[in-house]
C-alpha cells in the first residue's frame, strides 16, 4: 500500500506552500508570496479534472496538511524520432518538509505521478534536478541529457 495519494483541489494551498519550500531550498529563502494566490486557483482549477493533464501526488502530514509532494503535467509537443507522437511528462514542485525529510515521502510521490505517467502512454520524463535531488531521481531510472536549458524571461 503507497502512502502517497492524488492531490485534490482542497490540497491547492499546500501544494503551493511546499512549491516555496522547494523554490526556497534551491534559489534562497524569497520574503515574495505575490504569485501564491494565482498559483493556488490555477491549481485548483487543473486538478479539478481528473482527465485533465496536470496532476499531484502527496504525502499527508500527521496532523493535518500536506508532507510532501510531487507535480507532474502532460506536454505536447512537435513527434521526434524518439518520441513520434510528441507527449512527454513533465516533472516539477517535487518538495518535502525540511523535518518530514528522510522517511521515503518524496520517492513515494514520484512512484505515484510516474505510474500516473505510465497509465496514460507517456513513456519520456522530463525534470530539472537539484543537487540533493538528483540521487532520489538516479534511483528512479532518470539520467542527465546532453541538452542543456536555457530560458528567456519576457
């Protein structure tokens, strides 16, 4: 039995707070909350449908709110010859608690968004890891890629 489970709208806020958790841990504690409120309605808007190509998996936290988590979308793209008809996942907001860390919450999450993946036919997944990141991502079968990114900000 998996201790994670699919997030719901009602998890919005949470997942939102551990989305600081994780950003903060990576860029350096950040004092702007300006962005949580519009992130928490797109969230609860996407994970509304449970068709839809964004999900979550989440650990509950013994006492209410959310451990961990892991937020995963569906992407279409332009088919490659490694990837004819273009669908690929894509992972982000992969974060735990600083004090829930170290008891398998975060490998829990990402077992249940790749499986997610798997049901639907995606078979490429894509992410950027961190340094303490990447030994859970490794033991999951992920391997780094030659193309580096590179992003534009408008």
């Amino acid at each position: 039995m998996s201790i994670s489970r699919r997030a719901t709208p009602a998890d919005a806020e949470e997942l939102v707070r551990l989305r600081k958790v994780m950003a903060d841990s990576v860029a350096g504690p950040s004092p702007d909350v300006s962005w949580q409120p519009a992130a928490a309605a797109t969230l609860r808007d996407r994970l509304a449908d449970p068709a839809g190509s964004l999900t979550a998996f989440v650990v509950d936290r013994p006492g209410g709110g959310l451990a961990a988590c892991a937020v995963g979308t569906i992407e279409h793209r332009l088919g490659s010859p490694g990837n004819p008809d273009g669908t690929c996942g894509y992972v982000f907001s992969v974060a735990t608690d600083e004090d829930m860390r170290r008891h398998g919450y975060s490998r829990a999450c990402m077992e249940g968004l790749l499986g997610w993946f798997r049901e639907r036919g995606i078979r490429k997944v894509d992410l950027r890891a961190s340094a303490d990141g990447e030994p859970l991502y490794a033991s999951l079968g992920f391997v780094r890629t030659p193309d580096p990114a590179m992003r534009l900000s408008l």
